[in-house]
C-alpha cells in the first residue's frame, strides 16, 4: 500500500500500485516502488496533478524504482535523479501495456467493455476518474447486487475505506482514463507471458 500524503500524485500511485499487482500476479517477488520517483521526475518535484497515461508511459520508458533506491514520499527529485536509480527502474519495467494510441496521455480512454475484460482476465488497471478528481488502481470486477457491477479499487490515501480498499458502484465505477498494465520485466529470467 503506497500513501500519497499530501501531494498531488495521486496519478503515478494508480500505475504504481497496478504495476506492483500486476507483478503478484505474475508471481514475481512482492518489491515496494516508488510511485514518488515517477511523479517527482516527471514534475521537477513539483506538487502538480497530471493523469495515469502520463505516468503509465514514464513506466514503459523508464521504469519504477523501487523503495531501496528512491523512499516513498520523497519528492526531492535531484537527490535521487541518479544513473544507479534508473538501473534499478529498469527491473520493474511496463514491458506490455493497453492504451489508446491515438489519444494523448491525458486522455487514455478504455469503454467499460475492456475494463471489465481486463479486470476479469487479472488484468490491473490505472484509472482516472474527474467527478472525483482522482486516480486509483482498479483490480477486480466486482458483482454489487444483480446485473450491476462496480469496481474494487486500490486508493493512495492513507487511512481511506479498508486499508485503502473500497468499491466504485454504478456511474462513479466508470473511468475517465485507463491505462491497463499487462506484464513487467522479469530481472534475470523469462517473462511467463
């Protein structure tokens, strides 16, 4: 579980968080990143909003690094803009990723159709929302009452539902923007998918 705080970096900690899913699901090792390292490089330390495709796409390119190199909630981009941490964010690379390619990284648009898909296949998905002006991991399809289905989700704020889970239902379970993060680097051995 990665906490945000009080910056505005809600939109790297949904791919985070998806990419660290994604890599349980694929059994490889449980490895804290640093959703901090995506969104502090990418704004200068700046405590600035931005969207999970902006995000999504750093983590294709360059990868997470993980806690060890770069600790969670350390914005001080220059102290850890090092070649040895950028090695290490190769190791957690997005090596395959749905998106909308003819969209910009602030507008990734997936229908309902491929997100339910995605969540039913073990899929993990960025998603952002704008009535709620947010953006969290979505990890499961879930059935809240006959014919319905919402959203569980992964939240970046510390003490939000229940350990940071909680489910989206009907209109609000609908992202804006979604990015679904589908394998990662495997360091040292073969990628199973």
């Amino acid at each position: 579980y990665l906490n945000q705080g009080s910056f505005g970096y809600c939109w790297a900690h949904s791919v985070t968080h998806a990419v660290m899913v994604a890599r349980l699901m694929a059994n490889q090792p449980h490895v804290p990143l640093s959703a901090f390292a995506v969104a502090a490089t990418i704004k200068s330390g700046r405590n600035e909003g931005g969207w999970c495709g902006l995000s999504a796409k750093f983590a294709r390119e360059k990868g997470i690094p993980s806690q060890a190199v770069w600790p969670q909630g350390r914005a001080d981009w220059r102290t850890f803009d090092k070649p040895e941490v950028w090695q290490d964010a190769k190791k957690y690379q997005v090596t395959e990723d749905w998106y909308d390619l003819t969209k910009p990284v602030h507008g990734q648009v997936m229908t309902w159709q491929q997100v339910a898909t995605c969540l039913l296949s073990g899929v993990p998905i960025a998603a952002d929302f704008m009535w709620w002006r947010h953006s969290v991991a979505a990890l499961q399809l879930v059935e809240v009452e006959p014919g319905s289905f919402g959203l569980l989700i992964l939240n970046s704020w510390l003490g939000w539902g229940d350990n940071g889970f909680a489910v989206l239902r009907g209109s609000r379970a609908r992202p804006d923007a979604a990015v679904a993060i589908r394998s990662t680097a495997i360091w040292g051995g073969v990628n199973r998918f």
